[in-house]
C-alpha cells in the first residue's frame, strides 16, 4: 500500500516525537508499504535526519516550509503539507490536528495518531470533527489513558485502537566494550550503573537521582538526556562524584549507554509533565520503557497509571512509591543484591520488548 505519512515535530532536538515519526516511517517501509513523509526540512538536511534517528532511507522525505519551534510550528506545516499532495494513498497518518481537520473534508481514509488529550478549544473542536468525519478511517491512541480522557469529551469514539508506542529491537542486539565506554566516561569499571535517560524538566524525579547518588555512594548514577541549560544548572549544584550528566546524545548512541548500565530508573513525579507543562502522569506512554524493556537491565520506576499500564510490578520492573527515596533505594538494592530476581525480571522485559516493536504497531494502526 501506498502511505503518506505528515508529521512536524521538532527536529534534531532532545524530544521524542520526532523519534516516534522517524520510527514509525521506517516500521511501514519495513512492513513492505511505499512510504512517503512530509515532514518540514530543507533538501540538504534529508541524509541527516535517516543518519540522526538512525532509520534506513527506505522511506521517501517530502521536504516544506515551516518553523522550527513555537505554538504556529504545527499550524503552518499542517496547512502548508495540504499542497504537497500530488497522489493518492492508500492511508494518510498524522499526529498534525491542524492538517487532519482540514483534510477530513475532503481526504479519504486518514487515521489520526493521537499522543495526548485536547488542550484548548480549539483541539475539542477539531477532536469533534474526527468523531463524525467518515473521511478519518481510525484514531489511534498512544495509551489507554489519552483514550479514557479524550472520551471525556468525545463520547462515541467507536473507530478508535490503543497503540503504546514502540522499539527498536535491532538496536538492542549490537555487543559494545564494557570497559572501554566506561574509561571514556571516567567511570571504575567496577562500580554498578543506575540510568536515567529522557528530558531533565519539571516533573522528571531529577532531584531523586541526585539524592540517591549522595546516599548511595557504592554506586553510579547515569544522567542521559536534557538541554544544555538545564544540565549545566544541574551540574552546577551538585558535588559528589558518582554522578555524571552527560546532556543530549544522538538517539543512535544511547544502545551504548544501556549496555554498560545495570538497572534503569524512571524516578517521575506523580504530576509528571510533557514540553508545554502538560500534566501526562495518566495518558503518557514514554519510548523510553520501551527501549528499557528491550535493553533487558532490570527497571525501577514509579508506580504512576502512565507507567503500570505498561509494566509489571515484580515481574518486568519493580515499581515504588514516587514520593518516597526510600523505595527508589530500597528497589535499586535488591535487585542488586538477588541475581535470580535480576535475571528474572531482564528475561520477562526483553519478553515484553519483542512484542511492542515499532512494525508491530505499524501493523496494528492500519491492519484493525
């Protein structure tokens, strides 16, 4: 089949819509569909976006106008994307509102990849409008708790599907130096790695990690992620040495970062929130547990609804209470100190992981 898919997220940035767009195009051309994405990039940058999220140039990139960041980024490209369409397709996918309220009129089967609920009236309106449009095929939700708050609002929704968000399971069977990345990193050899990997804004647990690393100095924390400010006021903060902020690393290399941790940690806030200060404590669905899962080192995270819709407590994670460093600390101990648990849990993870590949859920959106 022929797929056109329109996406606008932020480019070359620290976020993971972006991520999901490209892996998502890749999973479809994989599938065996011919692939088309219209994402807003100039010509001379196309190689560097199959090499920055490190997808095969299977898929065909339609390049357009638009502005990198701001509320209008999303405005303008899904209007602008309206007069790129030359062919027909079999399906169009999108996670741009703008682009599928205004195509819903007049384009056929269009499915809508929705990542969290309406957040203005807008949006409510345009949620209304995909409710009724027989031009919208399906609306795929990325967790069941972005499907339960939009029902809030929408209250037929009988074309929808569920759809957590993927992995990359090839990524994940490549061996790496042990040593040498940790002598890069100025890490002994010998000490355990606790990782966190994702942005380092509010809501994060950030501040859990550092006081784990001052009560546990047996052990090294792993700080993988966030924009150049928010590192360096982190930084500047602290002073034990078994902790080490490394900022944004291109997505490609975090396969090395895992290879050298032992336990993963997702340490949010119960208010946890996505770019926009969007609380997301019930509806997100984080890319990152799923690439936790495939990497098969143990995790420990908070026991949210987000996150225990996707994992198991004590049988592919051990959940904790997210007010409590106690629990974090307590959790982080005893897989350390029981190798049959840690085993235990990295078998059921690696498990779960080959279930939740990004061509699985490609196959899902469109194959219902």
């Amino acid at each position: 089949m022929k797929i056109l898919y329109v996406g606008s997220p932020e480019l070359f940035g620290t976020g993971a819509s972006s991520i999901h767009v490209a892996k998502m195009c890749e999973a479809f051309a994989i599938n065996g569909h011919e692939v088309y994405l219209i994402i807003p990039i100039n010509n001379k940058n196309i190689d560097d976006f199959y090499y920055y999220y490190d997808v095969e140039p299977i898929f065909k990139i339609l390049p357009t106008l638009g502005i990198k960041r701001g509320w209008l980024r999303h405005f303008i490209h899904g209007v602008v994307s309206l007069f790129k369409l030359k062919n027909n397709y079999d399906y169009i996918i999108t996670r741009n509102i703008t682009f599928a309220y205004i195509g819903s009129f007049f384009l056929k089967n269009i499915i809508i990849d929705i990542h969290h609920p309406p957040v203005n009236f807008i949006s409510k309106l345009a949620y209304k409008r995909f409710e009724k449009s027989a031009n919208i095929k399906r609306i795929s939700f990325n967790s069941e708790g972005t499907y339960e708050e939009t029902r809030k609002i929408l209250k037929k929704l009988d074309k929808y599907i569920i759809c957590h968000n993927g992995v990359d399971i090839k990524s994940f069977k490549v061996d790496y130096d042990v040593g040498l990345i940790k002598k890069d990193l100025n890490i002994d050899t010998d000490k355990k790695i606790i990782t966190y990997v994702g942005n380092i804004y509010k809501g994060r647990g950030i501040d859990k990690i550092i006081k784990l690393s001052q009560e546990m100095k047996d052990v090294f924390f792993l700080i993988v992620g966030g924009d150049d400010h928010e590192v360096m006021k982190y930084k500047a903060d602290i002073s034990n040495k078994n902790i080490l902020f490394m900022g944004h690393i291109l997505h490609k290399f975090i396969p090395k970062i895992y290879f050298i941790s032992d336990i993963m940690i997702i340490p949010y806030d119960d208010d946890f929130t996505i770019k926009g200060d969007i609380d997301a404590s019930k509806f997100s669905s984080p890319i990152k547990i799923f690439e936790h899962l495939a990497s098969g080192k143990p995790i420990v995270a908070s026991n949210l609804t987000s996150i225990n819709r996707i994992l198991t407590n004590e049988i592919d994670s051990i959940l904790v209470d997210p007010n409590s460093i106690s629990s974090y600390k307590n959790a982080i101990l005893k897989l350390l100190n029981n190798a049959n648990l840690y085993k235990s849990i990295s078998s059921n993870a690696i498990n779960k992981a080959n279930t939740q590949s990004w061509q699985i859920r490609a196959k899902k959106i469109i194959n219902k």
